[in-house]
C-alpha cells in the first residue's frame, strides 16, 4: 500500500478554542474520522498543529545552521494539522481525503509520498 499525506489548512494565524461550539462540532467529526481511519487499518499517525507562529525554521549553510522564528513560507494559509494514510490506490486516498475536509470543514490537500 502507499503512503498519502492528508494536511488540513487554515486561513492565516487561527486560534483553537476547544471550549468553542464550532470545535466541539469538528472535534467530534475528526474524532469520528480517527476512528474510521484506525477501524480500516489506513491511519499511520496524525495530528494537529500549533499555530504557524510557534514555528522555528533551521537553515543549513556549509555547516552552519541558523534559525529564525516563525513559519518558512509567507502565505496567507497555514497547515494546521496532518495525517499520514496507507491506501490501495490513489482513488482510496482521494476517499479518505474527502472524508476529512468534511470533517475538518475546511480544506484538506492530498499528496503521495515518493516511492523508494
């Protein structure tokens, strides 16, 4: 089976109010997805993330490694969680795919790993 990476994105710097009516909502249906994912064997690992902000980016040069805060890439949208899926196909991680941006109400890229 390949692997398939699910990443969940969000509009700019987003705050997780777990308290909130709204993430009460999508915690249940990606609670539910987890579930359906581990009940077919597909899910690997997964997990959300923190805001793009917390991030610190390493940069090698000739040895050396710098860091700098905040996210490598300046966009608008920013991953805000993942899952990593085994699929028969392509057309079964698209299934898997469309299951989550339902579940995460918002939208969810699909992209396979390279093969070895």
């Amino acid at each position: 089976m390949a692997q398939y990476l699910l990443s969940v994105w969000h509009d700019e710097e987003y705050v997780v109010d777990f308290s909130g009516e709204d993430m009460q909502r999508i915690g249940a249906q990606v609670g539910a997805l987890n579930d359906e994912l581990a009940a077919a064997g597909a899910e690997v690992f997964g997990g959300g993330l923190q805001p793009a902000s917390s991030a610190t980016v390493l940069r090698s040069d000739g040895g050396d490694v710098s860091m700098t805060d905040g996210p490598y890439a300046e966009t608008k949208e920013q991953m805000g969680g993942f899952w990593v899926i085994e699929a028969d196909d392509f057309d079964a991680a698209l299934e898997w795919a469309r299951k989550a941006t339902v579940a995460c109400e918002g939208p969810v890229e699909l992209r396979p790993f390279q093969s070895e």
